[in-house]
C-alpha cells in the first residue's frame, strides 16, 4: 500500500494493469489498497474502461505522506537551515514539531546524515539582521505571484514614510536573511522591489492581469542591481599572497581575482561596508596588502590593535 502511495505521489494518471504490474499484485488487491488509501484520507480518482486507472488529487486536508530517503533527509535539513536562519516569524514552533517528528520516525542511518550535516555546518550571517517576515504576509504574496493576481499593500521605505501601493506581482526573492517581492508597481509604472518585512496588510485584489517580461536575466539579477545601485558601494582591491585558484575556490562569486604570479594575486570587491571584505581576507589565513581605498587601511589598524588588546588580556 505504501508503494502505491509512493507511485501515486508522482502527479501522473497510472493504469490499472501498469500498477497491478508494477506492484506485481492482483487487480483485486491493488482495488483494495486503493480502498484503504482513501480510508485514511487521500483522495484518489477512479476511472473505468480500457484506459481507465488511478490518480491521486488534492484533498480536503493533509493526510499522511511517504517520503523516500533523499527527500526525508532533504526536507529535515531544510528545516534545520530555516531555524538558523529565522527569516520567517512565528513558525519555530511549528518547525520544530515538524523536524522532531520526521527525526523521530527516521532510520539510524538516515538520522546520522541528518546529525552529521548539522553538527558540521556552523551558520553565518554577513551584515544586519534583518526583521522576520510575517508567514501571512509571504503566503499572500506568493499566490498572487503564483496566480497572477494583482496586490495592495501598504509598504514603509527606508526612512519610516509609507505610502500605498498596487502592484502585478511577479516573484519572490530571498537574499541573505531577507524577503523581497518584485512586482511592476502600477502607479509608478515601472518595475520595484520591496521588502516583505516593510510590507504590511497585503491582500489580493481579485484582478488577474497578463505577466509582462521582465527585462533582466531574473528576478535575483534586478534585486541585486538595485541594491548595488542605491547603496554606497566602496572598490576595494587587494594584493593577496596565495594562487588566485586557491583565491576563487574560496571565494566564489564575491570577488574578481587576477593572477599576478604563482605565489600572488589582485583581489577586487564592491562592498558597502568594510567588516565583509576584512573578515573575508583574514579567513584566508595569507599575508596581504591593501591597495585602496585608504579608508580601509585605517579600519584595519583599528581592528588590529582592538583584537591585539583583546589577546592580551587572555
């Protein structure tokens, strides 16, 4: 019964005599499991004739689900990671009797994967905190993206001013530990982003409109060249005493590198604040040297000498 579960699962129209085959049991009990699967709560279409067969569709409420052993460990490790994270209000609760009862029920080898990636991930987070977003407010939004229905809501900028707004909604964004919608804003006439935790009283309007093509790549591409376009962005380059391989393997996508020799390499990033590229190139463990900006320089000596007097008292 919980194979035919499992294979029902799959969204797909299955023939009688395909499932019977592929269960390796007779009609009579495949139409039995069939019985037993509805007894507890799912709801499964029938449909008789040559081509007739089974399907499995959505129900009234949640009855009981089947996972194999990736997705099980897939989806205990994504709660873990939404825990650490805390970038939505109001559902730790709600996680934890979630992850506890998925643990609980999982075979020892799979609870080792599970406690392995957990005890060896240690979360980090870059910069500000941004607040929680309230799941109300990201469920509505994302079915009106999902739905193409239009949305008003009343959203406050960065200086505390809020005004009304209506939007299509286009896509969610999660960037760092924060929430952001994209949308065409229809008073402005022109594409926005907002930050779900601004946001507040979303509702639908009931007015489904056509989704116009956002002229980016995507919708993560255009958040980002907004928020690098409004922030105070700071060039800092650096002669870096290691490989650029050892460089790019490190750090990914957060900087360009150029390679100088074997021995070194030019570090550039674009920052709006001096803590990320500092913590970043004392990561690497190398001696390095600060080209620009002369700001940075400064900020470094302080830290210095604020992390020397720190040892000192050790």
């Amino acid at each position: 019964m919980l194979q035919l579960l499992s294979l029902l699962q799959t969204h797909r129209h299955w023939r009688g005599p395909e499932l019977s085959q592929r269960l390796e049991v007779s009609d009579r009990t495949l139409r039995r499991d069939v019985e037993r699967l509805r007894g507890v709560g799912y709801l499964i279409d029938a449909t008789p004739g040559v081509d007739g067969g089974y399907r499995l569709v959505p129900g009234a409420a949640l009855p009981p689900l089947v996972l194999d052993d990736e997705e099980a460990v897939a989806l205990a490790v994504g709660l873990q990671s939404a825990l650490q994270a805390g970038t939505v209000l109001g559902i730790e609760q709600s996680s934890v009797r979630a992850l506890t009862k998925i643990v609980q029920v999982m075979p020892p080898r799979l609870r080792h994967q599970v406690d392995a990636i957990a005890s060896m991930t240690v979360p980090a987070v870059w910069g500000e905190v941004g607040k929680g977003v309230d799941p109300a407010a990201l469920v509505v939004a994302a079915q009106a993206c999902r739905d193409t229905e239009r949305l008003h809501f009343s959203y406050a900028d960065r200086d505390a001013v809020r005004s009304e707004r209506r939007v299509e909604p286009y896509r969610l964004v999660l960037l760092g530990r924060r929430w952001y919608l994209v949308a065409w804003d229809l008073d402005r006439s022109d594409w926005r982003s907002f930050r779900l935790d601004r946001l507040s009283e979303p509702r639908s309007i009931g007015a489904q409109f056509e989704p116009r093509a956002l002229p980016f790549e995507d919708a993560a591409t255009f958040l980002r060249m907004g928020i690098e376009a409004v922030a105070k962005q700071v060039e800092v380059e650096v002669i870096v005493a290691t490989s650029a391989e050892d460089v790019r393997s490190r750090l990914g996508a957060w900087g360009t590198v150029e390679r100088l020799d074997d021995d070194r390499c030019r570090l550039q990033m674009t920052t709006d604040a001096l803590e990320w590229p500092t913590v970043v190139l004392c990561s690497l463990g190398v001696p390095f040297e600060i080209v620009r900006p002369p700001e940075m320089v400064e900020f470094v000596r302080v830290c210095a000498d604020r992390l020397h007097r720190a040892a000192a008292r050790v």
